[in-house]
C-alpha cells in the first residue's frame, strides 16, 4: 500500500501538504471544513441528518490533509474500538483529483494496522452516490451489504445489557411524516433514542417519504 508520504506531487516532489492525525475533529483545523462538507451533501441530495442553523460538531478523532499554510484541505472523521467508522471525510473542490482522499484512507490503514487490534474500517454512502462507490472501491474497500429494516415491533422492552450488546450498529428505517409533518418525525426520532439508538443520517426522498438511519449512541 501506498503511504502518504509517497504521493508525489505535479512535478514529481513531495505532495504540497502532510497528513496528521488528531484526537478531536472540533479542536483541529479540519473542523472549518465540516459547515462547507455538509452543506455540500445537502446540495449533493445527501444530507447528514442534522439539519439546522449550525453545523454538526463532531468531537471523535480525524485524520486530516493540511497544507503548506496549515489550513486542511481534506479530512476523514472516525469513530470505533475494534471496528472504525468514518462519519465524514470530505476534500476541498479544488484540490479533489490530487489522490488527497486516498492519501487519508491508506494513512488510516496503517494507524489501524500499527494498533494492531482494529479488525475493519468501515463508512456508508447514499446509494446515489455513484462517485463515492467508485472511490471506494479503487481504493480496495469492499461492498458487503445494503441495509434495510423490516419492523415487527415498535418498541424493545425489558432490554437488558446483554440483548444491548447484540443490536445492530445501525438502523435504517423508512418514514412517512404524513399530515403531522416533521412533528411526527421528531417522535419517532426519540422513540429511537429510547432504544439506545442517535440520528445518523436523514434522507429527503419526497415531501412526506423519508429515509433515516440510525447508530448506535
């Protein structure tokens, strides 16, 4: 695999930027590119299920490019123990073609390898998304499954710790607002958060046809 270090730049040289890791995304110059990512998946038709005046802050660890001005011009957010999730990576338009969101992917490779216990790194993306699958792909990455959800019933109880260790990391769950509109959807939103689960995703299909996934908080 390719480190970071090896992706040379236009001319042959080192890359104009270095890779750096850090503990918590809001407190690394990577956090001025989550308002601009997420307003590009909302305009993209992939939104990020926290809609709102603000931006979501997300405080899990990332990897990041930074470039010569030390401004970052790409990052990856991850979150996990032994299965690392990425939330959110995303590459300024200007430098997108430059093998920036590979560079980011193999480094997190190898940190999961250096730890030694990390079993998968994993991510999701809107089915419509056919640029990201792409990516993904080449860059080794493989398509395991499609999530869907089938209902039978509407809440869990007596749930001990045990049954909670065994749900599943995410939920995808198909909702129709109906007549109530989005008030109807905030109920069922923490209808879900009783069980143990966060809004991780909300996807606008129609006026009232919603598709939203679910993690585990």
């Amino acid at each position: 695999m390719k480190l970071p270090s090896e992706n040379l730049g236009s001319e042959g040289g080192p890359p104009p930027y270095r890779i750096q890791f850090y503990e918590n995304c809001s407190q690394s110059p990577a956090s001025r590119l989550v308002p601009q990512a997420s307003t590009y998946l909302e305009e993209s038709g992939f939104a990020l299920g926290r809609r709102g005046p603000h931006p979501p802050v997300f405080t899990d660890p990332c990897v990041a490019a930074i470039d010569e001005d030390g401004r970052a011009i790409g990052f990856m957010i991850y979150r996990g123990e032994m299965l690392w999730n990425i939330d959110l990576s995303y590459v300024v338009p200007e430098h997108r073609r430059k093998g920036i969101h590979t560079a980011l992917f193999d480094a997190l490779v190898d940190k999961g390898l250096q730890k030694g216990n990390i079993v998968s790194i994993n991510c999701m993306t809107h089915a419509n998304n056919l640029a990201a699958q792409a990516a993904f792909e080449a860059q080794g990455r493989t398509k395991e499954y499609i999530m869907y959800s089938y209902r039978l019933k509407d809440e869990i109880v007596g749930i001990d710790r045990a049954e909670e260790m065994r749900l599943p990391e995410y939920l995808v769950e198909p909702f129709d607002t109906g007549p109530d509109g989005l008030k109807s959807m905030q109920a069922f939103i923490n209808e879900k958060a009783a069980e143990g689960y966060e809004v991780h995703q909300v996807i606008e299909r129609s006026t009232y046809q919603w598709v939203l996934i679910f993690r585990k908080a």
